[in-house]
C-alpha cells in the first residue's frame, strides 16, 4: 500500500506554510514561490549576470558567493547539498576568499580556467599553471592543500608551488598549506567588502533603520559602491546581516543588530 | 484529519502515525495562550526549566537569584483559564538556598521524590522534595554551568557536572563519591548531557570549540570528537581544524531516539551530528543567534514527524525543522531575552523562561467549531 511510504508532512503542506508579515518563509523574487527543488545551477546564473565584468577589465572570471543564493531559496540544506553535487562533478569551484570563514566563493570551472589561462599568457608559469589546472583541479575539489599533498600526491616540485604562488592560483594559508585563489582577486574582496558596509550603512541610516528592498535598489550609489547594487542586496539577505519582512508594498529589509 | 482517523479505524495505518499527525499538527500551531498562566515567582531572570518525566506534572525553575520553585501544571479546576500555581519553593529565607545563581535544576529520572540543582555558588545540592532540604552537597573549586543525570540509568547513578575546571566529574548518587573525572577538555565545560539511547554514552561541550563524547565505562579518553568539517582539513584555516563550531560551544540536545545530537555555539551555527558516527549531517539553520556567555538550553520535540528544534534567540524562541533547517517560526512574547524552554511531550506544550521573569507556556491552538455547530449548540442549550 503506497500509504504507508508517503511522509507525514505531504499532509501539512498547506498548514505548514503560515503566511504573516513576519514570515521568513518564501521570497517571491525572481518568480520563486517554492514548490519542486531548488534549480541552483539557473539561480547561479542569473547571479553571475549580476557580477560587473567590465570593472576588473575581463581579467577575473564571475564571481558568486555562496551566501547569496540562501537569498533565493529558502531550503539552506538543499541548496548546500546541490552546490555540493555540482562541486563534485566539477563544474563548479569554491574559494575561500579570506575575511570570513564562513563565506565561500563560487565560480564555474569553465570560466576560471579560461580566465587564469588568458591571464597567464606570455608569462613564463603558463606551463606550471596549465599542468596545475589540467592535474589537480579536475580530480581535487578541496579549498586548501598542504605541502605533503602537493609534494607527495601531485609530484610538483618546491620551485613550482612557488610559480604557482606568484602567478596567484594559491595563496598562502599558514606555513606549508595554501588556499587555492583567484587570480587578481584582491580588488573585488576590496570592492565587495566596501560596498557591503556602504550598502549597509544606507539600511541603518534610514528611519528605523529599515527599508524596502525596491527602495533600496533604486537609490543612487555613492562611489563607494562599486558592484552592482542587487548583488550587494542578495549577499546581505544571504548573510543575515538584514531581516527580510514580507509587507503589503513588498520586501522590507531591516537591519540586524548584532 | 478524518482520513486519519478512518485509516486507524479499519486498520489500514498503525495507531501511532495517527498520534504523530496528531502531535506535528499541534506543535505546528503553538502560541501564546491568554487563558494558561505561571505564577510569577522569581523576582530576577529564569535560568533553567525541567518538566518530570514519570507524569509531566510538576515542574521544576532556577532562578538567577538561588530561588528554586515548583509548579503544578495540571488543570484541576473546571475552568479553561488556569494559573499554574507554585506547590512550594527554595526561597531566599531557607536556610540551604542557594546562594548565588542556579544554573541547573533537574529531576530524578525516576520519581520525584528527589532532585539535584548546581549554582555559581560552587555547589551541587541533591535535594529531598517533601522537606526541601539538601540530602547531599557536592563542592566544587569552579562556577558549576551544567550538570545532568542520564534519564535511562538502571546501572548507575551518575551525575555529570561541568564547571569551570577543563576536567568533567561524575558524582555518583549511590555512593556520594566523585573521584571519576574526563580529561581531555582544555576549556571550561559549558554543558552536558548523557545520550537517552545508551546509558553509558556522555557528551559534552566547551569553550575550546570542542565537543567530545564518551564512554564512562573506557580507562583511556574521548570515543570521538565532533569535527564540524567531517575531516576535510582543507576547508577551515588550520586553527578550527577538529572543532565543532568555530566560537564556544555552549548548547547540547540528543534528539529522543538518541540518534543525532545538536549543538549550539557562539559562531551563531546550529549543527545536526549523527551521535553514532560523529559526522556533521551538514544541515544548514542559517544564522541562530547566539550571544550567552554561559550554556544555552534549548530542546526537540518529541512523538512528532518531521520534529523540530526549540531555540532560545534573542528575546523570542526560534522553531526550526529538525532535518529541513528551515525555520518554521519565531514565538515572540517575551520581554528581555530567554534563557531556556522545555518541551512538554504529552500534550505538546513549550515552557520558555527568561530574564524578564517569566515563565510562558505555548500551547496548541484548539480548531474552533464551525458556525453551524455552534448555532445548533446554543439552540440545545436553550431547549
């Protein structure tokens, strides 16, 4: 009898979703009303549209952080899970960028090698970057790699980590490990982390200290920001930096005091 | 609901997924009830609340001020509005009071003739129920922030006690001795607690962002360490390797089956581990608020599908999916924030207290009758 294999919770379905002015549940934006497992590669995608290309003139690949997809989905745990399944398969890369040890980066394989490999043209570690990306990544989904496992596991010598080091595919962690890192990606974690507190500067001046999501992303930036204002606005709902309130005129964001 | 209860009828489900549903369907509507009360006894922050198990009759609170109350929580008069009365209390004027903060009170897992409070004061005091007065006081050289007694024990009687010292001691209630210590912490022990599915497993928690569970019948140190990266060693910087949160640890809770434990800590994470392997099941809570400086005592429901996490944030209590992470709720009613709540199993009940002196209970919202029912009610009533 199929009964006996259905879950509990298919008869809540309707009870279990409490629509008030304080539900976190649900976010409408982009046509996401929930329903069916979340597309994390299509909302990955829409993301990168929103990452500027032309500010670091085309030297850094899109860059998306994980973060900024719990603004589009609500299940954390299925989004993780699916990042997870793409990063295994090799499609996409994770970076630590090094302010938080929570925030990772998210970036398509396809577009990181094209990126590094048209960076590293010309130069004399072409080759040692080339034999990196072609040897280690495709097998190796790891964020960090100690000394013993460049050495021992992948066979490359001392003078090659430190070409590799130079050219900025790794960055030292701690004496004998490196994280693995985008090239030249120094600016943007500038520009990003500026923004973010000049975006959130905007929420905590407003009258108490809160804001419609449509307000905030008509405002007009000062230079300080200089990423797209809807990028900064999903990474501080994804980080829980803000509340997000469903009003009758929409998204309302209100700082988090912490 | 009604296809339910004709499932059970003609046999086609087992009487307990009715129960279940049942269950899942009232803590999904918990709110604040105007017609349920606790008498307000405490004149400064509740630190802790326990509900007995054998009937789920009388509860015991710690308060900040020493003062130890107990209530009754059964409705014996007629009406639907009731104030659950204080049956008697530990208070200022005793001459054994506590006499600085109680951290932890809990009951005897097996009646309540007895139970067992530890203070800031440095003390763990067995109390004796019909007269109030302490049967047995433990010493300790630190701030005790936790003890626990196993609800399961048939072969021991020990106490865990974590306190200010790295080492973890078990008290034993049979023979008064204390000369069993778990070495293996290098931070004060912020909260214990034995697994409900074996009565030798022991977990606890502590400020080095470690959570270690072990065996107390093993010579030799901690079975495992929980390791919030599952051992991938190249996704933490090199200090958080090995640890389950990356700030202090200050909250446990096995689930009832014993299977997973949670923990809570200051990194603002909540995580969900398998308590057999150790492995982090990589739930994702989000952000859950987490400022205190000592534990936090949060709990799970029980007897419901899918269960859910009751967690103190803030000045509201949290209720997330236990496996989806998703938050389902916040129970917004305190004033100031609230340091504990407990879950009453048989009529799926919460009982949160806080600094504001209160202790509140959320019960389910009953279905109201429909508007024929009642029209044809009051119709009766004047026949």
């Amino acid at each position: 009898m199929n009964r006996k294999r259905t879950l509990m919770p298919d008869a809540f379905r309707t009870k279990k979703r409490r629509f008030g002015a304080d539900n976190l549940i649900g976010n409408p934006e982009h046509g996401d009303v929930q329903e069916g497992p979340p597309d994390v590669k299509a909302t990955l995608q829409y993301l990168m549209t929103l990452f500027p290309r032309k500010l670091f003139n085309d030297s850094l690949p899109q860059i998306v952080l994980k973060h900024q997809l719990y603004s589009l989905h609500s299940d954390k745990t299925l989004v993780d899970k699916q990042v997870n399944e793409l990063r295994d398969q090799g499609e996409l890369l994770m970076f630590q960028l090094g302010f938080d040890s929570d925030t990772f980066a998210l970036v398509f394989s396809v577009d990181y090698r094209a990126k590094v490999l048209a960076g590293e043209a010309g130069r004399a570690t072409l080759g040692t970057v080339e034999k990196f990306l072609d040897k280690v990544l495709p097998c190796c989904s790891d964020l960090s790699f100690s000394k013993d496992k460049m050495l021992k596991q992948f066979l490359f010598t001392d003078a090659e980590i430190t070409q590799l080091v130079k050219s900025g595919v790794l960055t030292v962690r701690d004496a004998g490990s490196w994280w693995l890192s985008i090239p030249n990606s120094g600016r943007f974690t500038k520009y990003f982390i500026q923004g973010r507190k000049a975006v959130l500067g905007m929420v905590k001046k407003s009258k108490y200290n809160e804001i419609l999501k449509t307000d905030l992303e008509e405002r007009r930036t000062t230079s300080h920001v200089k990423l797209h204002m809807k990028y900064h606005v999903h990474d501080i709902i994804g980080a829980e930096l803000v509340e997000c309130i469903q009003t009758t005129s929409g998204t309302l964001l209100r700082f988090v005091d912490t | 609901m009604l296809s339910f209860l004709i499932a059970r009828q003609t046999g086609v489900d087992e009487p307990v997924r009715l129960r279940r549903a049942e269950s899942t369907r009232r803590v999904l509507s918990l709110e604040l009830n105007h017609d349920r009360d606790v008498e307000c006894i405490h004149g400064n922050g509740i630190n802790t609340i326990d509900i007995e198990v054998i009937e789920g009759r009388y509860m015991l609170s710690g308060g900040s001020d020493g003062v130890i109350v107990i209530y009754d929580l059964e409705n014996n008069s007629k009406k639907p509005h009731y104030t659950c009365k204080a049956v008697c209390t530990v208070g200022r004027s005793s001459r054994y009071v506590h006499k600085f903060s109680v951290e932890t009170v809990q009951w005897y897992p097996h009646d309540t003739g007895m139970f067992v409070s530890s203070s800031f004061d440095k003390t763990m005091k067995v109390w004796d129920t019909e007269t109030l007065k302490p049967a047995e006081v433990f010493q300790f050289e630190g701030n005790v922030y936790c003890h626990h007694m196993s609800p399961i024990a048939r072969k021991h009687g020990l106490i865990a006690v974590g306190t200010k010292d790295p080492k973890v001691q078990l008290c034993d209630l049979k023979s008064g001795s204390r000369i069993h210590i778990l070495q293996g912490h290098r931070g004060e022990v912020l909260s214990v607690k034995w697994s409900p599915r074996y009565e030798h497993i022991l977990a606890t928690a502590s400020t080095d962002s470690r959570v270690r569970v072990w065996d107390v019948r093993r010579a030799s140190g901690s079975l495992f360490t929980l390791d919030q990266h599952n051992g991938d060693k190249s996704k933490a910087s090199s200090e958080s390797v090995n640890t389950a949160h990356d700030g202090r640890v200050n909250g446990l809770c096995f689930t009832d089956d014993g299977l997973y434990l949670l923990t809570a800590g200051t990194d603002d994470r909540m995580r969900l581990w398998n308590s057999a392997t150790g492995e982090n099941t990589l739930v994702n809570y989000g952000k859950v608020v987490n400022e205190s400086r000592k534990g936090v005592k949060f709990t799970v429901s029980r007897g419901c599908s899918p269960e859910f996490v009751f967690v103190p944030c803030g000045s509201s209590v949290a209720m997330y999916g236990l496996h989806t992470g998703e938050l389902v709720t916040m129970l917004r009613g305190h004033y100031n924030n609230v340091d504990c709540c407990e879950f009453h199993p048989d009529y799926q009940e919460l009982y949160s207290g806080g600094k504001d002196c209160n202790i509140l209970a959320w019960v389910p919202v009953l279905r109201h009758p429909d508007t024929e029912d009642e029209g044809a009610d009051s119709r009766q009533l004047f026949n």
